[in-house]
C-alpha cells in the first residue's frame, strides 16, 4: 500500500540507535524502520520477554541478526542507574530515540521512587537516563557521522492543550485528571528537549537533541506483526473514519526515525506529519508551542528534574 511506503532513510549501516520502548508500538515500528536500513538496535524496555519477541521480529523484517535488549524500567530510578551503565559500555551509540511512555487511566498512581506515574516516567525517567548517558554520547559517536549523536525525545500534541505547572508538577493538587497529566509530561519532555539542545550548543557539543511527535496514530490502521496486539479493526465505515485523519503507527513513526537519521535534520527542531493539524503525512519539520520553549520556565524545570531524580548533566 503506497500510503504505507515510508520516505527512504539513509544507509545506517554500522550505526547503533538505542530505542526505549521498543518492545511495542512506535518504538516497535522505529526500531524496524532503522534496522530495515542498516541500523543495529538496542531495545531498552523493562520485559524481557517482550524484548526477546521484538528482536526476533525485527530479525525476520529486517534482516538484522544483531539487535539486542537492555532492561530499562523508567519508573524505577535505580533500574535506570543500571541500564545507563550497560548502555554507556556499548563500543558505540549514534542516537537514542527517547520514545517510550505511558498514559495512565486508573487514577494517580506513583514510581518506585514516589513520582506520579506518568510524569516520572515519561519526564523524570528520561531526564535521568539522558544526563547520566551524556558522556558516552559525546564519545561513541561513529565517525563520519554528520553532525553527531542525536537524542530525539518524543512530543506530542497534546503539548498544545495544556501548560505547565511547576508548583505542581507531581499533580498532588485538586482533582486528578489523566489526561491533562500526561499532557503536562509531554510538555515537560519538549520543553527539557529543546533546553537540552540549548545547553549542548553553548557548550559545544557535538551532540544534539531533537523532539518528534506521530501525528494521530493509531493500531487499526498500522500492518500485523505477530508481537504486537491485534487491534480491534472495527468496520469498513470505523476504518474509513480513521483514515481521513488518522495513520497506522507505521507511519507515526516515520518523524521519529527521521528526526533521528536524516541528514536535514538539526538540533532543536521539531518533526512531525506534515498534513493537516499535523495528525498525518510524510515527515517534515513542523511547529510547537512556543511555550515549549521558553528559556525561563525550561531552567526552573531542570532544576526541579535534577533536585528529584539527583542526577546532573555535565
């Protein structure tokens, strides 16, 4: 199907890209994506069952022989110590897709470390892992590589609906509401992304970071893979519905991996679908709230992130 087709990527062969999340969804289908041109993939996700059975698919849709799996549970801070400690000795890492996250509907619940759930996982998860594999990142790159390591932290359009509160960032006040809670994590995911590329440029680095977002994706529209959930497809007339604004997760993932590989790609930019309200359609550099990066609020939130989770970027 040529709606399916995802715009080529670059010849990654010899690259190493580290996917938290890979184990499903986006991060499934970006880990097929790079590994479909050359890429080796290291999925960090927290079952190891799940990442046995997304290596052996990736094996049989791409070719590659080679990815492997790396226990990360980004609600549990020591596990996140552990994994930046395996992932930092990789003789190599060219980006890291940021990718995985949860969106809570049973009421507000905490992380092993007291966290509300999704903004300790989603932010807080992230910030740790990102600032203690900094170093390697300046270090591993491959050579040859143009313009370095690249991080891309996945965005999400729900950033546009909500701003954030920072007195109140565990969501410990008033009614609980979920949605408006993961919102406010995506937010503080964009608003520390584009932040971090801000710090990596003053400093000089040769790393980078970027934020990509899938536009409306959803499983019903998206190809069978065996390790994946078989969606409910509903009718003719429910798929034709989803098609007029929606896309599979394939191609929700194509901002991703190419927020991560393309040669056009910079720091501090911002992917997404290029259609309309940008909820499908080919990847293409797009807009994000301008809120999102705002330099005052994005100190005062990494401040708050490096206090809570103890971890502090060189």
């Amino acid at each position: 199907m040529a709606g399916r087709t995802p715009p080529t990527l670059p010849d990654l062969a010899g690259r190493c890209y580290v996917v938290t999340g890979g184990t499903g969804g986006l991060g499934y289908w970006a880990s097929e994506q790079l590994a479909q041109a050359g890429a080796t993939i290291v999925i960090a996700a927290r079952t190891p069952a799940k990442g046995d059975a997304a290596l052996a698919s990736l094996a049989q849709h791409s070719s590659r022989t080679d990815a492997r799996f790396v226990r990360l549970d980004l609600a549990d801070l020591a596990s996140v110590a552990e994994a930046a400690d395996e992932l930092a000795a990789l003789p190599r890492i060219d980006g890291i897709l940021a990718n995985a996250g949860i969106l809570s509907t049973h009421g507000r619940s905490t992380t092993a470390d007291g966290f509300e759930t999704m903004i300790g996982t989603n932010f807080l998860g992230h910030f740790a892992l990102l600032g203690r594999l900094l170093p390697a990142l300046e270090t591993q790159t491959g050579r040859g590589v143009p313009g370095g390591a690249r991080v891309v932290s996945l965005g999400s359009i729900s950033h546009e609906f909500f701003r954030l509160d920072l007195d109140d960032l565990q969501a410990t006040s008033g009614r609980f509401r979920e949605f408006r809670t993961y919102g406010r994590s995506k937010l503080a995911v964009m608003t520390f992304a584009f932040e971090l590329d801000r710090r990596l440029r003053a400093a000089g680095s040769s790393v980078s970071s970027l934020v990509a977002h899938p536009g409306f994706a959803v499983d019903q529209l998206a190809p069978h893979r065996d390790i994946l959930p078989a969606p409910k497809r509903g009718n003719g007339l429910t798929r034709a519905g989803y098609s007029a604004i929606a896309q599979g997760k394939d191609a929700g993932a194509w901002p991703l991996a190419a927020a991560l590989t393309s040669p056009d790609a910079a720091g501090g930019q911002y992917w997404g679908p290029s259609g309309w309200r940008q909820l499908k359609g080919g990847p293409t550099v797009v807009d994000a709230k301008t809120y999102a990066r705002d330099p005052q609020i994005a100190a005062a939130l990494w401040a708050q992130a490096g206090s809570l989770t103890g971890v502090s970027y060189p």
